[in-house]
C-alpha cells in the first residue's frame, strides 16, 4: 500500500518536481532563518539596540513562536493540497478512471494523503535545525521539541485527512477548501487554547494521553466514511455530471434547510425565475445569484452556515456574555469566517468560466468587460456579505442585552462597519486573482495568500517587533497594522465591567497612529479609509486583467 | 460575406496559421477541412473575435474583426469545437440568458426561443437543466444559441464532432434547413464526407496551410485543366456521335466504350449546352449527356497529395 503505490509515486513525481515547490521551500526556510537570526539574543546591535542577556526566557517565546507560527502552517496548507486532492481529479474527468481502476480504494486515500503532505513535511522538517538552535540556548526540554514534533505531525494527518474527506464529499476543490477550513479552524483554536496553557501537567497530559487517541479515533472514522464513498460512489451523470435537483436534495438535507423564499435566504439565493428576465437586467448578475449558487447542491453552503452557527453560539457565551470585553474577539471570529468563505464566491468566479469552457460563448456576446466583471463581483459580494452577517445577530442580541455594550453603543455601527469593510476587501481580492490566474484552485490559494499576507501578517509582525525590537514606537506598530481588520476590531476598546481587570485592559489597548501634523486617527478608522481604496485598485486591476484577456482573449483556450 | 486576408496566427516559434486568405460569398456554405491541428479552430476563433491575429485582417459583412469586434459579434453565431454549459440552468434560462446577453428585448424573446427550441427539436427539453443533456443535445443547444439573435453569418466549429451516426444526420439536415433560411455558414470538419453533400464551397487546409479554396466547381476545373463529358447514346447513333463530336472545336479527344463516349473538353456551359443540340439535331439518340465530376473526397485526396499547389 506505501512502497508500490501508484497514486502516491506518480503525485509525489508531480508535487515535488515542480519548481513552485522548491521555491516555497527555499522562501520558507530563509523566513525562518531572518526569524532567528533578528530574534537572537545579543543579535545586530541596529535592530536589538543594547546587547540583550542570554536568557532561557528569549529561548521558550521563541520556541513558542515557532511551534504556533507551524501549527498554523500546518493548518493553512495541509488543506490546500489536501482538499483538492480528489476533487481534483473529478474536475480533470479523471476520476471515474481511478475508480474503474483495480486500486484499491484505502490505496487511493493513503497515495493522496502522503503525497498531498509530503511537502508539508518536507517544510516541517526544515525548521528542525532552527528549533534544535533554541533548544542550545537553554532553558527547553528535548522532551518538549520531541512533543511539538509529535503534535505538528498528528495536525498534519489530522487536518489532512479531514480534507480529504471533504474533497470526497464535494466537486469542486473550493467547496472542499472552505469547508475543510471551517471544520479544522475549531480543532485548531482548542488545541492552541490547551498548549497555550502554562501549567505543564495539563500539557503534558493532553499531549500524550488526549491528543493521540483522539486522533486515531477521527483517523479511522474518516478512513471508513471515505474508503465507503469511494467505494460506492453516487451516481455520476453523462460525462461524470452529476444533476443536482434543489428540490429533491432538500428532502434529503439534514439540519439547515435552505429556502430560496424565505428570508434570510433569499438575500443570498433569489428565487429561480419562472419566467425570462426583465429588459435591462444584467443577465451575468441574474445568471451568478439565481443559477449558478446552489449548481453544485447546497450541501456546501448548509455546512458552512450550520458550523458557523455552531461555533459562534460558543464564542458568543463567552466573549459578548461573560467578557463583554472581548467583543473585539468576537469580530474576529466573524471576520476569520469571511476570510475563509468570501474568497471561494469570488475566487473562481472568472477562472471558472474558462474551466468550464463557457467564456468563449460568454465573450461573443455583447456584453461588455465592465457588465461581466461588475456582475461578478456584485453576486459574490452579495453572497459572502449576507453569510456573514448572518453571523452579527449575536453581535445584535448582545448589544441589546449586556448592559456594558450597551453604553458604548456607538462600537455597534463600527464593528459593523469593520466587518462590511472586510467582506469587500475579501471579494474584490479574490476576484483580482480570479482574473489573474488560469486555474480557479491557484486563484483561491494565491486569494488565501493574500489576504494572509494582508489580515494576519501585519498582527504577527507586530507582535513580533514588540517583543524583539526595542526601538520602535507604539504608534509605528499600530500603523502597520491598519491593513489587518483583526487589529482594527480589537482596537475598539471596550472597558470590562469588573474593575479587577483593568489591568489586562490598559494592556490590551492599541495606541491611534499618529501624524505629524499632531492630529491621531486610531486604527480602525485607518481601516475603514485604507480598504475602500485598495479595494477600488484591486477591482481595477480585475477589470484591466479582464479586459487584457477579453480583447486579446488567447487565454480561452 | 466573410474575407479573410493573409491571416497568420503563431503561438512563439510555432506558425499555428501561416498566410490565409479566402472569401465567402452571402449565402454560400463554406466548409473548412482539414485534419486535426490543422488551424482550423484558429482561424475560426479569430474570425469568432476570440484571437487576436500575429497579422493579417478579415471582414464580416463588412465589419473588421480585428478593428470592430462589437459589429461582428452582432452579425455572427459561434459555436466552438469545445464549449459547457452553465450548471443549474433550464433549456428556456439558458436561451434566455444568451438572448439578453445579445440585448433582445423581452416581447421579441419568448417567441424568438419558442421558435428556436422548435427548429432544433428541443422543445420537449425546454424545462431540462442543460447539464443533464447528452451530448447531441448539447451540441443543438448551442447551435440554438447561435441563433437567438438571427445573425446572418454563422461560424460553425466541428458541430458534428462526438456524435453519433443518427445525431450526426440531424446536424446535417439542420445545417440545410439553415441553409435555406439564406444564411451564410462556415462549418469545420476534420471528417469530409460530413461536408460532401451541402457545402457550396470548400477550403482544404493542413498545417496551417491553405491548400486550396474556392466553390467546388473551381477547385474540380483547377485540378484538371479540361472538363470531361460522358454521352450515352442508342445502340446505332455511335459513329455518328463519335463524328459529331470529334468534328467540334472544343473536342480534345474521344474515347468510345460499348455505348458509351467520354469525351476531352474545353469550354463553357453555353458551348456544351450546343454541343448537346448539335448532337440531336444530327439524329443521334441521347440517352444522357453530362459532366463527370469527381467526387469531393478525390479532390481532397489529390488536393493533400499536393497536386494543386
Ligand atoms: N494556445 C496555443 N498555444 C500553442 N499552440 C497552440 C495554441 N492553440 C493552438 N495551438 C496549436 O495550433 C495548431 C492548430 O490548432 P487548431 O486550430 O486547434 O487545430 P484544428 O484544425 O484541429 O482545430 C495545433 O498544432 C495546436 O497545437
Ligand atoms: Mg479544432
């Protein structure tokens, strides 16, 4: 099953040979490599400023660094290969030749897990000298770096094989994507909530006697339920098509039932027209909203509502109840579901119409770039946006019940405002790297990239700079973070109603930026200003890119 | 109706089109053969307004693909060799959809798909989601697109590749009953005898090379320098025939086989159409008097073999 696999050689032959991938690796360990060198302790005298002690203390934050910066690797890429490993080959027409092949199907699932985290591992292992360098500094059990190992390689085959599954259960790569994502992010905030925690027993205790077995548990199930789905696959229409019936799939739905009538979902799924459309309609806008939504089933979007709600009902006890506080927190969490999910409505929406050879009937019409282009962003504009809000009427019901939000009701529009902010930002970047690439999984990948580089880096760079960098003033870190809605959200501060946690308060507040004229804009209000331009840039970039490949239109083929 | 001049298309070192000219009369049925990878679909994509020549030009009834694709997307059904379809759409919204993409309003639209969906026999699919079709079906589908907006000039690719026997007889007669609606067709076919029956004209090309173009009377009268006539005539009219014949100036030679003669000649339609009473009125019982034509597949035969160059 592991040393003759064809799956497995022919997917490690392609993966590993390509240069993106040498390249990646090479990028990944020169990152890490500045890491350490900036962060080490009586380092370059210009960054560090005074010569800094060596202390075991430099040594575990940075160590803790690296585990949680690679746990999240783990967690961002794991899925990217691995959730478009089958479907993959539904949208190549390969699939049906696998599966007519004498490969067993557990074969098959084992060649796609290895071969889809190998490179992971690959990336993995390169930062072990850079961990061994911290483990020298003192102040580290070898017991503790054999433990992240243990626990990076189990996310690994975790993460990867519920990607897998999903990649079974769904056509296209971006729904298995979004749903993968959805399904690890849980996972992985308790597993860094429990790592997290500095009493060492209940480590030591979860890592090795709650942690494995847990994993091998979710192993097995998911080896079953897709060794069974490969097995037995639906049936597949003429050409591998499968004809998905709203009407007929509804009755099979389990939980959330989507009805194109009702309100909320109807401001995402317009009813299909019964009859032909009206003069003067954008007949792509009409064809995105009311045909194209639910082609590949509801499945996808019944998932991601119904685990959203699921975890946000948590998050909400906690972070708008108990901690009115944390509400900043709260809007992240909105904020990551957007990430995750505004990109997949977006991303494809160009790439997609060359992958199903549709383009070349679309661009011998009359319709121009701009109405094509404005329709695809208004449909997956309209659909992330709805899906996420759906997500702020905890924010509402907070607002209306915690007496401390209801105070500082002004915060309400602002979050608001964030989050909207953010849905844009989400969209217009996805459908630049829509118009960009050939391939829709390169353009949702090189979209997640983006928007990392974009949300998230800035934070960890902060963080980072705070830490290690002396010289830099409070006001030039919140700067670099205006382009992050992560910060913009928690620098709304709201004050704890207990008077015992002013402290954590003080601590947690973002200082504004300033300018030099004296005045200070505090960070969301950076946010709110900067993302209405960039995403105006990036919607013109679409649009160019667009319009390039529209009158020169080679890329059809 | 369609011009092409000296189109040349190359994808980097390759030259995928080299130097293609050819014109298309209004209501002529322009087939385009070739084999696969000759640059068929090339040509038929740059004149589609999809491809953006290396040089060369070409009008469609008078608009420049090149300078004005707006105009020749208005006057021109494509369907390509390689096309989808749109997930979670009916036949009607499908129709629908291309028919407001091509800004037909409303009160024309229904009667316009009505019609459409009746021509091609697809009226019973109407509420079908189009991905659920078969391929036949698919391929009637988008040649339904191609005429929601009644273009005058319809630019076919290959619509009959992938389909089978029965299908592939639909298409043809389709194909006639569009002909006879007066509009001008360029159809595509790496397969000739798909093309022989109803093509007004032809236009080899292999490896980016026009070999030859023209009605299918041109290219015959380019691949011999003569035309050949076949008379029949009653057992006892032989020799005179052969006399009256051999006594006419356009007369080359004259074989005489049985009852038959086949005759070497050089002229027009008037001076055979003489021949022909010439022929009666000195007593000869004609049976049938006609031109031999050879078959579109020996043109193509000896076409490819390079003999006309
Ligand atoms: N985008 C492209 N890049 C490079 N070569 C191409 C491209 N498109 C077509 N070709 C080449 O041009 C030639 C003509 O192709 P095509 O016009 O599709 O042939 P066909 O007559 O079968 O329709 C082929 O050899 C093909 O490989
Ligand atoms: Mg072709």
């Amino acid at each position: 099953m592991f040393s003759n696999n064809p799956v497995l050689s022919r997917e490690l032959l392609v993966n590993l040979r390509s240069t993106r991938a040498f390249v990646m690796q090479g990028l990944y360990a020169s990152f890490l490599a500045a890491l350490v060198y900036f962060s080490w302790p009586g380092g370059d005298p210009e960054w560090g400023g005074a010569v800094r002690q060596v202390s075991p203390g430099v040594a575990r934050l940075l160590f803790n660094l690296f585990f949680l910066g690679q746990f999240f690797l783990v967690a961002l890429v794991a899925p990217t290969f691995a959730a478009g490993a089958i479907t993959g080959e539904k949208e190549r027409k390969t699939y049906e030749m696998l599966l007519a092949s004498p490969l067993k199907p557990l074969t098959i699932l084992v060649g796609k897990l290895l071969s889809s985290l190998s490179f992971l591992v690959i990336l993995i292992v390169s930062s072990l000298p850079l961990m061994i360098l911290c483990f020298l500094l003192g102040g580290i059990l070898l017991s503790e770096i054999v433990r992240a190992y243990l626990i990076l390689i189990l996310a690994a085959g975790t993460f990867g094989l519920l990607s897998l599954a999903c990649s079974s259960f769904f056509r296209r790569t971006s729904s298995a994507l979004v749903v993968s994502y959805l399904v690890i992010l849980p996972i992985a905030l308790l597993c860094v909530a429990v790592t997290r925690n500095d009493d060492s027993m209940t480590r030591d205790f979860v890592s090795i006697a709650v942690l494995p077995p847990w994993c091998l548990a979710i192993w097995t199930l998911v080896v079953v339920v897709v060794n069974r789905r490969l097995l037995r696959p639906p049936d597949v229409g003429s050409e591998g098509n499968e004809v998905i019936d709203e009407a007929e799939e509804m009755k099979s739905a389990i939980g959330v039932v989507i009805d194109r009538d009702l309100f909320p979902d109807k401001l995402f799924a317009p009813a299909k027209r019964t009859d032909l459309m009206p003069d003067g309609t954008n007949p792509v806008l009409d064809k995105e909203l009311r045909s194209e939504i639910f082609s590949q089933g509801t499945l996808m979007l019944r998932v991601v509502i119904q685990v959203s709600m699921f975890i946000s009902i948590f998050l909400m006890a906690v972070l708008l109840f108990w901690r009115p506080d944390w509400a900043g927190y709260y809007v992240a969490y909105v904020i990551t579901f957007n990430l995750l999910v505004g990109p997949v409505f977006s991303a494809g929406s160009i790439t997609q119409e060359r992958e199903r050879k549709t383009l070349g009937l679309l661009l011998t019409t009359l319709l121009r770039p701009g109405t094509i282009i404005r329709a695809k962003l208004l449909a997956a504009l309209r659909v992330s946006t709805v899906l996420t809000f759906l997500l702020t009427e905890q924010l509402l019901l907070a607002y209306v019940l915690v007496p401390n939000l209801q105070t500082r009701f002004w915060t309400l529009p602002v979050y608001l405002l964030i989050i909207a902010t953010t849905c844009l930002a989400t969209t217009t970047t996805g459908l630049m790297c829509s118009a960009l690439s050939r391939k829709t999984s390169v353009a949702i990948v090189t979209t997640y990239l983006v928007l990392f580089a974009l949300f998230v880096g800035p934070v960890g760079l902060k963080l980072y700079m705070r830490d290690f960098v002396e010289s830099v003033s409070e006001s030039k870190l919140s700067a670099m973070t205006i382009s992050s809605p992560y910060a913009a959200a928690l620098s709304i501060v709201i004050p704890p109603d207990k008077s015992s946690m002013v402290g954590t308060y003080a601590a947690a507040n973002t200082p504004p930026v300033r300018f030099p004229g004296g005045f200070a804009i505090p960070v969301w209000g950076m946010f709110l200003m900067f993302y209405p331009l960039l995403s105006g840039v990036f919607y013109i970039i679409a649009y160019v890119a667009f319009r390039y490949r529209w009158w020169r239109a080679g890329g059809t083929s | 109706m369609i011009e092409v001049s000296r189109f040349t298309k190359r994808y980097g070192e390759f030259t995928a089109v080299d130097d293609l000219s050819f014109s298309i009369g209004p209501g002529e049925v322009f087939g385009f053969i070739g084999p696969n990878g000759a640059g068929k679909s090339t040509t038929i994509r740059f004149l589609a307004t999809l491809l953006r020549p290396t040089s060369g030009e070409a009008w469609i009834a008078g608009h420049s693909v090149v300078g004005d694709p707006m105009a020749v997307r208005k006057v021109i059904g494509f369907m390509p060799d390689d096309f989808g379809v749109y997930d979670g759409m009916k036949v009607w919204e499908f129709l629908d959809f291309f028919a407001v993409a091509y800004e037909i309003p409303v009160k024309h639209r229904r009667k316009i798909i009505d019609e459409v969906l009746e021509l091609l026999d697809l009226a019973h699919k109407r509420e079908d989601y189009v991905n659920g079709l078969s391929k036949g079906m698919k391929q009637r589908l988008c040649l339904a697109k191609t005429l929601v907006h009644d273009p005058p000039v319809l630019i076919l690719d290959e619509p009959a590749s992938g389909l089978d026997p029965r299908a592939r007889l639909e298409m043809k007669a389709l194909l006639n009953e569009l002909r006879g609606m007066g509009k001008t067709i360029l159809v595509s076919s790496h397969i000739l005898s798909e093309l022989a029956d109803f093509c007004t004209s032809i236009g080899v090309i292999e490896r980016g090379k026009l070999l030859a173009a023209g009605t299918i009377q041109e290219i015959q009268r380019q691949l011999r320098s003569h035309r050949v006539l076949k008379v029949k005539v009653g057992d006892a009219s032989t020799a005179r025939a052969r006399a009256v014949l051999e006594d006419d100036p356009g007369i080359r030679s004259v074989d005489a086989f049985d009852h038959t003669l086949t005759a070497e000649f050089e002229g027009q339609d008037e001076d055979m159409g003489r021949l022909l009473v010439r022929l009666i009125d000195s007593g000869v019982a004609v049976q049938s008097f006609a031109e031999e034509t050879i078959s579109l597949e020996e043109v193509f035969m000896l076409i490819t073999k390079g003999i006309v160059n």
